[in-house]
C-alpha cells in the first residue's frame, strides 16, 4: 500500500476478501488502513464472519448495502486522517464508483491493479496442500467414473456421474462447469457438455476442477472410446510432447511469455500453430484462472511455490481435439506435477 502511495485499501472482489479476512461469505466487503482490518457484512452473516474473520473489526451494513457501507467507510478513513485510498478497478462497478465519489468529499480515489492478485500468486504450504488435496480427489474420482463411459451415454450423463461422485468424496462443488466435449466438440476449446451422446472412435476432452477448502483444481484429459486414428494418435502425441517440454523448460525466473513461446514454436514445427489458440496456462488457488499468466501477453516472473497449470492443445475445427493439462507446483529444482490421472488416449 505504502509502494503504491495509498494507506487505505478498499477490497470488494469475494476471493480477495476470503484471502484478506478468512471470511467465506458472498456479501462482504474488506477496509484495511494502517491501523485497522474493518469487515463490514450484513445481518445474515454477522455470526459467520465474527467466527472466521477474528481479528477484523465486524461492521453490520443497513439492508441498503452500498450507500450505507461507503458512508460508515468515509467516517472511518476521517477518524484514520486518510487522503487517498486505492480501490479495485477491476471488480468495483461504475454504480459503486460514482456511490464513493458522491460520499468521498475530495477524498483521492486511486485505481489498483493486481495488489492481492501478485501477493496470491506465490502460495504458502498450506494453500499448496489445499490445491493437492483438491487434486487428489479429482484423480481418485476420474479413476472411479471412467469404467461408466460408453457409447450412448450422453456427455451431460457423464458430467453429472462425475460430479455427483466428487461431492460424495466430501469436496465441496466443482471449481467450474465441467467439460465434456466428444467428437466435433472436442475441438472446442471451452466446451461444456451437452445431450450430445458419445460415439466410438471420437475423441473425448474432460476438464473439471474440485473445490477443497476453498481451493482450487484444474486437470484436463483427452481419451477415446475404441481404436484411435493415425490423426488421432499423432495430435495427441504432439501435445503430451509440448507438455513435456514444457515441464523441462519451466525454472524459477523465468518469464511466463518466454515458456509459452517455446511450446508455442514447437506445436507450429508440427504444423499445428494455427490450431493452438490459447496461452500455455494460468494460475490456480482460490480462484480456477489467477496469476500467473503463461500466455503470450504474459508479465509475471515464475516464483517458487507459485501454482499453475500447463495445458498445451490442439483444435481442427469441425473435426477434433486434444488437450492435456496438469497441475504444477513451481520448486526451487523445477515443477513439480501435482494431478496423477493417466494421460494415455486409451482409457485401460
């Protein structure tokens, strides 16, 4: 705060307020000056936030949120002799901005990008044993559903036996919609699934994430039913190869940008760079896509204990798809895998 010239910081976004607070409410926001952490919620969970935020100062809000939580923050930040105070630019809406601004009374209000975001990136041994936790359910689930897919179950039917079965191994919900995308569909990218029943001999993406303690996991695999293709097989091979690759370029101190590229390069030497559309990967922890960004745009530095995925891929539009995607947890001596589910195409 100090570097960034603000001594009152207002967060709003909910996994930043959990990171700041331990509160795991919806509705919350976080103050924190110099002198105080102010958690200010409304009636439904004062109880809760009294309980998991203990060392914050909890502040009830009227049942009109916002007119009332900028006034009570406006007479703090005068009792604090606070000029300036950083907001996030990202997660506050117009209407928010204009409700402080009404209220601020020459009060400096300094847009803030990324404080709690840079600070998450780099996890602590606990966040990291979360996000195994998280990824060892999805392994032992994956393990446990496989047997069940065949042709003519329905991409949703699978989807909806997987989730049901993670929530019996006591995670608490899927970190994002799952994907099951079969046939043409595999070569979306994104593509969650549907009625479409699968057919032997097509190819199946699944991508799902598992929730454990508020933690996220993320882990992709592509198989088939039946004998795959020569193109089938080729694709998939290059994109188990740009994993590899992949994992023994990635150090500490390395620019996300740079790792990306080399894969990048290597899928275009097959002839697939056109087919490649999306960055290498993305950080995971209390929210599925963080820091870092390993994308061409990218501008973090890779830090020890800093938690990522790497999920080179291939899309034919209209005919197929294939993505690999593991989890790493970045060690002094490299990256360390933290998802274990088989990556061969042939499911046995």
């Amino acid at each position: 705060m100090e570097h960034r010239g603000i001594s009152a910081f207002l967060i709003s976004h909910p996994p930043n307020i959990l990171y700041g607070s331990g509160f795991t409410g919806s509705s919350a926001w976080l103050l924190l000056t110099m002198n105080r952490v102010i958690l200010y919620t409304d009636f439904r969970y004062i109880q809760q936030a009294t309980e998991e935020a203990p060392f914050c100062e909890i502040t009830k809000l009227d049942s009109s949120v916002t007119p009332s939580l900028f006034l009570k923050i406006w007479e703090v930040l005068m009792e604090e002799t606070v000029s300036a105070i950083g907001v996030e630019e990202a997660r506050l809406t117009l209407k928010e901005y204009n409700q402080l601004k009404d209220v601020a009374n020459g009060l400096e209000i300094i847009p803030c990008s990324g404080l709690l975001e840079g600070i998450r990136s780099v996890k602590e041994e606990m966040e990291i044993d979360n996000i195994t936790k998280a990824a060892r359910i999805a392994d032992s689930v994956l393990k446990d559903t496989l047997p069940l897919l065949k042709p003519g179950m329905s991409e949703r039917e699978f989807a909806g036996e997987l989730e049901y079965r993670i929530r019996l191994a006591g995670a608490e919900g899927m970190a994002f919609p799952t994907i099951v995308a079969s046939g043409p569909r595999s070569a979306l990218p994104h593509g969650i699934a549907t009625n479409r029943n699968l057919v032997e001999g097509e190819l199946i993406v699944l991508d799902f994430g598992v929730v454990w303690q508020g933690y996220c996991s993320d882990m992709t695999r592509t198989y088939i039913l039946g004998e795959p293709t020569a193109q089938q097989e080729r694709i998939h091979k290059i994109v188990c190869n740009a994993r590899s690759i992949a994992l023994q370029t990635i150090k500490v101190g390395d620019r996300t940008a740079a790792i990306d590229a080399v894969v990048r390069q290597y899928l275009q030497d097959e002839g697939y760079g056109d087919a490649y559309g999306h960055g290498l990967g993305h950080g995971v922890g209390l929210e599925v896509h963080e820091r870092p960004t390993l994308s061409p745009r990218g501008e973090d530095v890779l830090q020890e204990n800093m938690v990522f995925s790497v999920e080179p891929g291939i899309y034919l539009e209209g005919q197929e798809g294939v993505r690999v995607e593991d989890l790493v947890v970045l060690r002094s001596d490299g990256p360390q895998v933290i998802t274990g589910s088989r990556r061969e195409l042939n499911m046995i």
